[in-house]
C-alpha cells in the first residue's frame, strides 16, 4: 500500500519544526525529531544522508573506540547521548527533497534568529539598569552574565546568531527576488547584528568578520577593503563596554578577560595530546579536575588565572585530546569537504542570483565561522549550536544537488 502523501508533507514539516525550533531550546527539538523519525519511515519517502555523514561517522565510530579505551567509560556516555543529535541530518535530507524547502527553512530561521536576537537586546537593555542601579561599572558586571536569549549560555546563544548572521547576509547579497524583501530581510539583518555585538562573545564577533569578508569577497571584491573602515566607524560609535571587549583582544585585563587561562588550557591540552595522540584520554575525561591538573604544564603555578576549566576551549585541542587526534582530523576533514563540494556547486551554476547560490554560499560561511570560532571555544559540543550546523549543512548538500 501506497503512503498517504499527507505523511510526506507531514515529514517535511516536522523537519522543518525539529530545525527550525532548536533556536529556542533543545526540548522541543528533539521531541519533534523523535516524531519526525517515526513520520519518515512511516511517509515512504527515501531514507537519505549527505554526504558530511560519511566524515562525521568516522568520527562518531572512533568517538566509541576512544570511549573503548577510557580508564572510565560510563563518564563519558554523554558523548554517546549526543549521537542522536546527528540524526537531524537524516531527517532534515530525508525530508527535504527540493531547494524551494530549504529555503523555507532558511527563511525559518532567519524570522525565528530575529526574535531571539530581539530578546538578547531586551536582556542586554535590563543588564544596562540594573548595573546603573546597583552604582557599579557596567564592563565587569556584565561580562560574567551576558545575554543568552532563548540558551542557557551566552556562547550557545552567539553561536546561533553568529549562523542567523551569515544566513541573512548571503540571503541579501545572493538570493533572488531580494529588493521585494529588503524592507524585512535588513532590518532583520541589524537586530541579529546589535544582538551579536551585544553578546561581547570575541570568538564569534572574529568569525563574523571572516565569515562576512568571505561573502563579501564573492558579492563584490571592493567591498572587502572596505569592510575595515566600516568596523573602524562602527567601533568608533559603539559603547565604551564594546570598546573595552574589542581592546581586550589585544591587552585584556588579566583575570576578566580569560585570555590567559586559554592559554592554560591549550597547553595542557596539548601535555595530553603528546601524552596520548591515538585515543585521547577518553570521552569527557578532561572535566574531571584531577585529570586537568595531571596534565597542567610544570611552570604554571596556582591559583591558576580565573575561568572555566572543563573543557580546553578549543574543539581542535578538545577532540584530539579526549578521543585522540584521529578524531579530529575526521570532524575538520568533514568541514574542508563540505565546503569544497559547495564551492564546486557554486562554479557551475549559471551567473547571477539563485536560491542555490544563496544557500551555497551561507554553507561555505558557516563553515568558515564554525572553523574560526572552534579555534576559541569548543562550540559543536553545544547541542543547540551542532544541531542547526548539521541541518545547514543538509541545505548546503540540497543546493549542491
């Protein structure tokens, strides 16, 4: 018996909630993808991955050796837990088939980034009174809780933003049909851009700029000159708060900052890494305190700077480190492909503005981005950020055709 096609437009739209939905939590998204699951294989529709998938399950397969191999391997389980979050790939490629349903998608997220955006700037007015009210310097009371939106965490938060960002701005310099739309789209664009400066998360505002130069780059070339004059005037205008955070890149303040204890971080990562290069020393072993400091370099002396000491800051670092560097040649190898095969997509398209050229292009900046921000931070271990990065990359693959 045939399916109902209600079953297939069913599917698309629980695929479409399950990714859409993750910029407000994680709960709701993965209740909606466990439902998804079951309407697809219930829908007929053709069970498919992208081809990311082949990279990312030798990475999740060596995750399991390493796991294999840990001194405790019931502590690091929760990396198991977290393969399910990969099935988003199979239910987003399986369920949408055609570029005119990426789009909506795309255009999902965007509305949906927007109003959490929107909340951030809330949260980061109320931050400004309240500092004004309890008489103390807004910098310092603000760096320790900044906004989070919809996430728990201000780096979960900038890191989505950081894809709604780039979404919107290929969107506006590459997809067709846009001057209909710029009346939403731009402002659109500016909410998300004032949230993520807001955010004073470094990582990200860097792999914006990257991201952004990239995009760009491939709009029109002289507008990469000018995009250093345009962050010149911008940081010219901004808040002495945002000037502080953007002068602490360079001379940060030794404790609020937390370059230093990066720094800590990434050299004790790397004691593990020379220690234990095929394995790691297995899956969420580096949390646990007394594993961190086996490993603390000999010349650096307590109390060490202040900072979060459970992971090393650094997803490069992290990988190789807990599960050994074969783990993370695979997840960077399945980045640098996917943005290989979206650049060869882009070459034998036909000039001027396209969905696919679009989307094409969003993927090869969310990629870029995620590699630059991965440098600071540890940033596809957060749920709500792996999530929707998985899912951009099925758009990518769809549009790549």
């Amino acid at each position: 018996m045939t399916p109902a096609p209600w079953l297939r437009k069913l599917a698309l739209w629980l695929a479409l909630a399950t990714a859409g939905s993750i910029l407000l939590g994680v709960a709701w998204s993965q209740i909606l993808m466990a439902i998804a699951l079951g309407v697809l294989l219930l829908s007929g529709l053709p069970l498919r991955w992208p081809k990311i998938a082949k990279p990312l399950g030798l990475f999740l397969l060596w995750t399991l050796v390493a796991l294999a191999a840990s001194p405790d391997p019931a502590g690091g389980t929760a990396q198991i837990r977290k393969f399910y979050v990969f099935l988003v790939m199979l239910v987003v490629f399986s369920a949408v088939t055609e570029v005119k349903q990426a789009r909506w998608l795309a255009l999902i997220w965007m509305a949906i980034g927007t109003f959490t955006a929107g909340k951030g700037l809330v949260q980061y007015v109320r931050d400004i009174a309240a500092a004004k009210e309890a008489h103390v310097d807004f910098y310092h009371f603000y760096i320790a809780d900044r906004i989070s939106g919809f996430m728990s965490h201000w780096m979960t938060f900038s890191g989505q933003q950081l894809f709604v960002l780039l979404l919107l701005a290929a969107f506006l310099l590459f997809a067709p049909d846009v001057k209909k739309r710029l009346w939403i789209a731009a402002p659109a664009g500016l909410v998300v851009f004032l949230a993520l400066v807001a955010s004073d998360t470094r990582s990200i505002w860097i792999a914006a700029v990257v991201g952004g130069a990239y995009l760009l780059w491939h709009w029109r070339k002289w507008a990469v000159a000018a995009m250093p004059v345009a962050l010149g005037l911008g940081l010219l205008l901004a808040p002495t708060a945002v000037k502080t955070r953007v002068k602490s890149i360079v001379s940060p303040e030794k404790q609020t900052d937390s370059n230093q204890h990066r720094i800590v971080c990434w050299r004790t990562g790397w004691q593990m890494i020379k220690a234990h290069p095929l394995l790691g020393l297995g899956p969420d072993e580096i949390q646990k305190e007394a594993v961190f400091f086996a490993y603390l370099p000999a010349d650096i002396k307590k109390p060490l700077p202040e900072g979060y000491y459970k992971h090393l800051h650094n997803f490069y670092i992290q990988y190789a480190a807990e599960r050994g560097i074969p783990a993370t040649l695979f997840i960077t190898a399945a980045l640098l492909l996917s943005a290989w095969r979206f650049r060869k997509a882009l070459q034998v398209l036909p000039p001027g503005r396209s969905d696919r050229r679009f989307l094409l292009h969003a993927g090869i900046a969310v990629i870029l981005g995620t590699l630059v921000a991965g440098v600071f931070e540890y940033n596809l271990n957060d749920t709500e950020v792996l999530t929707m990065f998985l899912s951009m990359m099925c758009l990518g693959e769809i549009a790549a055709g």
